[in-house]
C-alpha cells in the first residue's frame, strides 16, 4: 500500500512556516504537523523536571514518557493546556538546546510518523525533508533574511500582546540559528532535492500559491 503523501518544509526560526504550512494543509485538506511544537513540549517538561538542558540520557527518557496531544488546535501535555505557554522565546531558546541531543530526536521519530495519515499531510520543522520524511512528495525550503525574520517575530509579539525589542529578538533568533545549523543531528539544511523558497518579499498568500503550485507540478 502506498503511503499517503508528505509536503516537507523546513526552514529557520521566524520563516514563516508554520504560518504557510498550516494554510497549505487547509488548502489540500491535508493533516498538519508541527514538530517544533513536540521540540517546545520537551522543552517544558524539562523545565517542569528541573532536568539540565545538557543532560541528553535524561531528556531522552522524559521525551519518551511525555503525553502529547493535538485537539482543535490546543496542544495538551499530560492533560493540562499549555498551547499559549510553549510559544515564548525562553522556551524557544530552551526547545532549540536539547533538540541537539540525538535522544530527544530519536524519542520523537514515532509520534511524527504517526501524523502520516490519509488524504497526506503538511509537515513543518528543521529536519522534516532529510530525516523524519526522506520520501515526501515535495521538500521546500523555506527561509528570508534574518532581520526580516526578527521583524515578523516582533509584530507577532505585539500583536499578541508581549512586549519584545527588536534588537534582542535579532539577536536570539540568529543564536538559534548558528545552533540549528550546526548541531551534529539533523542539522537545519536544505536538503537533497529541496526547492528553496525566499519569503522576504512575498506575502503569505504569495508563499501558500508557490507551495500549491509547485504540489501540483509534482502531482500532475
Ligand atoms: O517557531 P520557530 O521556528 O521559532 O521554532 P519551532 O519550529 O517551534 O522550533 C523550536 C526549536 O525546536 C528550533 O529552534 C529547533 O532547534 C527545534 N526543532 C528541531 O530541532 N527540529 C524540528 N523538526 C523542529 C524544531
């Protein structure tokens, strides 16, 4: 039996991918997977766990023994709502330190093959194109420069309510980066047959259309 399909997208922190994967699933009627979101949630629960960042055995086992769940757009770990809670910058920060650790990925390799399901599914993350779905259908690199990106970050903050500088947003988000890209597992890459999308001049609808055409050019 054919596996249902997989539209791969990767990119930077702030690329707006999450945003453009989301819509891409809607459009397409598709499942969508945030895996950054399963990175926030062990970065929670070790918080909680006052387990050291550092400590990869440890992480690993707290990843493996976390109850996850995605329910009409809320995100519950062990039952309580935390869909607000995961999205700050210190836990960024803190998802992007013990995604480093070979354990934690390897503790989440299942829950993200288990999102693969019928009609086919959108996945966001750093390692959805090389890693976790080698065979997606199409692979798209999605990224803009980073002060375009700190820029986007900082009118969500404040469209949210938070208040944020632009310069220390700028700065987290190119820590992120370095470390993203340069960690021995599953480096944030373009990977091997991936198109490259730049969004610092696009608008969402724009990013969403040349994702959708380029699904179909490969489908057709
Ligand atoms: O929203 P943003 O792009 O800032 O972050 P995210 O996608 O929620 O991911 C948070 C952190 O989790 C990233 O900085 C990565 O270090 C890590 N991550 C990862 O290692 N692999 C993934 N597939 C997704 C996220």
């Amino acid at each position: 039996m054919n596996s249902p399909p997989v539209i791969a997208i990767d990119g930077p922190t702030a690329s707006g991918k999450g945003t453009v994967a989301s819509l891409v699933a809607e459009k397409l009627g598709f499942h969508y997977l945030d895996s950054g979101a399963l990175y926030r949630l062990v970065a929670l629960g070790s918080q909680k766990a006052s387990i050291d960042p550092t400590n990869g055995a440890e992480l690993g086992l707290l990843a493996q023994k976390l109850v996850i769940s995605f329910k009409n757009g809320q995100i519950l770990l062990n039952s309580e709502d935390v869909t607000e809670v995961i999205r700050t910058e210190s836990i960024g920060l803190c998802a992007s330190a013990i995604a480093v650790h070979p354990e934690v990925r390897q503790a989440l390799v299942g829950v993200q093959h288990g999102f693969r399901k019928a009609p086919g599914l959108v996945a966001d993350g750093r390692d959805m194109a090389s890693v976790i779905f080698p065979d997606a259908t199409l692979k798209v690199f999605l990224t803009a420069t980073a002060d375009a990106r700190a820029e986007r970050r900082y009118k969500q903050l404040i469209a949210k309510g938070i208040s944020a500088k632009l310069e220390d947003l700028l700065r987290d988000l190119q820590e992120r980066d370095a470390r993203d890209s340069s960690r021995g597992a599953a480096p944030l890459l373009v990977a091997d047959g991936a198109k490259v999308l730049e969004t610092s001049d696009l608008s969402i609808d724009q990013a969403v259309k040349t994702v959708l055409d380029w699904y179909q050019a490969k489908t057709a």
